[in-house]
C-alpha cells in the first residue's frame, strides 16, 4: 500500500517518499509525534525533505483504549491526535487510512486533518 501511495503521489508531481513503517507494537500516539514532527521539520525547516513534499508512514497502529466516542478506529485516532501538533501549519496535511477499508467495526476508514481540524 505504501508503494502505491508513493507512486500516486510522483504522479501529481509531488515529491515523496516512504519514511517509515511502524512496528505492531506502537501506539497511535507516539506514532503520530514521530510523523507529525517530520512533517513540521519539513514544513519550517527543509529538513529532511524541501516543502511540498510527501513523507509516508504506515503499519499497523496499537489503540489501548479510545478516548473518545467517535466512531472509527485506530487510523481516525491517529490523524485526530496529530491535528494539535500541526494546527500552526499553513500546509500540513495528515491522512490515515486501512488497506482493508475498516478502522474499527464500522464504516469508517481513517481520517484527514490540517491546521483548521477542531477538536471539541
């Protein structure tokens, strides 16, 4: 999957590329403290990539527990806790979704989310 979203996105005309796949046995939220933290590195610094750049990360996330009651998964819980570490950006975006199109028990495949995401 990582490969095809890579392609896909040189296709646009977007640089990117694969930066990491995460072991089993991480959990949502220090996963997306490591891809957010590249993402806003790429975005303030140029580093390790110039902006306009895609940087891809995937594999199967650990969820404890949902803190919330929204309906989706892993992947929704993921992008959800990165929106307060990009909500300064001007071009960040984050998404996360299952291959296997579920994130959960239900309909819900991952989520979306920049700077203007609002958490209630």
């Amino acid at each position: 999957m990582l490969e095809v979203a890579e392609k896909k996105i040189k296709n646009l005309k977007v640089n990117a590329a694969i930066i990491t796949s995460s072991p089993n046995d991480i959990g949502t939220r220090p996963f997306k403290k490591t891809v957010a933290s590249i993402a806003v590195d790429i975005e303030v610094y140029s580093r390790p990539f110039n902006p306009l750049y895609a940087p891809i990360a995937g594999g199967e996330l650990l969820v404890k527990t949902l803190e919330a009651s929204w309906k989706g998964g892993r992947n929704l819980e993921f992008a959800l806790s990165a929106a307060s570490m990009i909500e300064r950006s001007e071009k960040i975006i984050i998404t996360s979704a299952d291959s296997d199109g579920t994130d959960s028990l239900t309909d819900v495949v991952g989520g979306i989310v920049e700077s203007n995401t609002i958490l209630l």
